[in-house]
C-alpha cells in the first residue's frame, strides 16, 4: 500500500476524486518539489468546506507539526487562515 493510499483511505470528502488528476507517486513528487525548489512554504488551514457547512477543524494541530517540520529542514513557513 502506498502512503498516497494510505492518506486517502478514510475519505469523508471526496478529495480521492482528485486522484486520478494527480500523478501516481504525488506525495513523493511533492516532496521532491519542496526539497529542491527554494525555500519558502506557504500551509494554508482553516477553510470553509460547503459540502459539510462546516469549517475544516483537523487542520491547526496538523499544520503546526507539518510546519515545524518543515523548519527542521530549514524551511521558511508561513502558514495562512482565513481568520
């Protein structure tokens, strides 16, 4: 199983929809991307999720870890909220 399976498994969202636009190994991609390209990260939390009326709540917890990190390896993090 791949970590891209694993991060979609549980999906209440439908984000797994966007799968099939993505490319197979996009977490890795991804990474990739971040490690060779500057240094600056943007992480954006706390967005409005219609379908569920109801605002994104995992993300502040999550992205305080992703961003520290990120800062670990000598990122530049800023991280955005709608509020």
């Amino acid at each position: 199983m791949s970590i891209e399976d694993i991060i979609l498994q549980n999906d209440n969202r439908g984000v797994s929809q966007l799968r099939k636009h993505l490319p197979e190994n996009f977490c890795m991609e991804t990474a990739q991307k971040l490690l060779n390209n500057g240094s600056n990260v943007i992480i954006g939390t706390g967005f409005y999720i219609y379908s569920l009326d109801a605002p994104e709540t995992d993300g502040p917890v999550g992205v305080a870890f992703l961003a520290k990190a990120l800062q670990t390896l000598g990122f530049d993090v800023s991280i955005v909220s709608d509020k």
